[in-house]
C-alpha cells in the first residue's frame, strides 16, 4: 500500500489494454503488451515469437495503481524484456485528477525493481517530452526530444509524438 488511498498491484493485460487504448493511445490499432523496439531506433522482430511463445518476459509485466476510494485503477506502466539483458519500461500513465503526486515514479521505479530482481542489466523507454522529468526523477538519463511518426490510426494517419530516448544502468 503506498497511501490510504493508493495501493500498487501488479495487473492483467486486459486492465492496461482499456486504459491505454482509451487514454494513452486513442485510435492506436493493434496494441500489443510488447513492441520489438530495443532502443529508439533499432528494431528486434523475433520478439513477436518469443513473445507469441510466452518465453520469459517477452509478453509483459504490468503495474497498476488503484484508487482505494473509488475502487479504480488510475495509473499504469509496464515493462517487458527485449533480449537476456535488456527490459523495456512502456506505456506509464496515470489520470490527470491523479497527478503530481508522485504515483508515476511509483510505477516506474516498481518496473525498474522488476528488471532489478530479474538480473537485466539496463532498462529503458521512450517517454513523451512531458514526462521526462518523472524518468529524471528515478534515475534514468535522458537524451533530447525529437518529433517522429509514433503509429498510423486505422484511417491511416499518421501520428507524430515528440519523444526522448532513455535508459537506466541496473
């Protein structure tokens, strides 16, 4: 339990995909728990059979923090492993009624204590511009946003992000 108010869970596919496709990524098609990315530009695709496989961590881990008055779940991250080494941290987001309270740091710091205990060697994301301060604040170096083409909707267009490379040593 964090608070009397908030307790950190670990949660199921199924309660991140409803947060993320209606709140983090509206109109993005085919969210899966895992991507193949293994850092901002480089991509490894037999993560979908590993993952497919349900090898490992290749198909994710995922936090959530709930709300205890109202029961509800108001904050979410995940991790999942690219390759022996390497975790990827994705997919943080928490309410905006639910921020500046530090619970995103919580989520955080509770996948980098997951890659911890599980002997990876760096774990790293690819935070919006807005939440890099909130990646600082639990030890992740940062590199500078950049503009790029994040997915296409179904209606095929494209939508452009500004993201920042970043990574933590474990």
């Amino acid at each position: 339990m964090i608070s009397n108010e908030y307790a950190l869970e670990q949660i199921d596919w199924t309660t991140i995909y409803r947060i993320w496709s209606e709140r983090l990524w509206p109109n993005r098609p085919n969210i899966k728990p895992y991507t193949p990315m293994i850092n901002a530009t480089e991509y490894d695709m037999n993560i979908h059979k590993r993952a497919k496989d349900n090898w490992m961590y290749h198909n994710g881990v995922f936090w959530g923090i709930r709300y205890l008055p109202q029961n509800k779940i108001i904050g979410v991250n995940s991790g999942h492993q690219c390759n022996n080494k390497l975790f990827r941290s994705r997919g943080l987001f928490v309410y905006k009624d639910h921020t500046r309270k530090g619970l995103a740091q919580i989520l955080l710091q509770a996948t980098i204590d997951f890659a911890r205990e599980k002997d990876f060697e760096k774990i790293w994301s690819y935070p919006r511009d807005k939440a890099i301060p909130t990646y600082k604040a639990v030890g992740y170096e940062v590199g500078k946003p950049h503009e790029h083409e994040a997915y296409k909707t179904a209606d095929g267009v494209w939508i452009s992000r500004w993201n920042a490379y970043a990574e933590l040593m474990l």
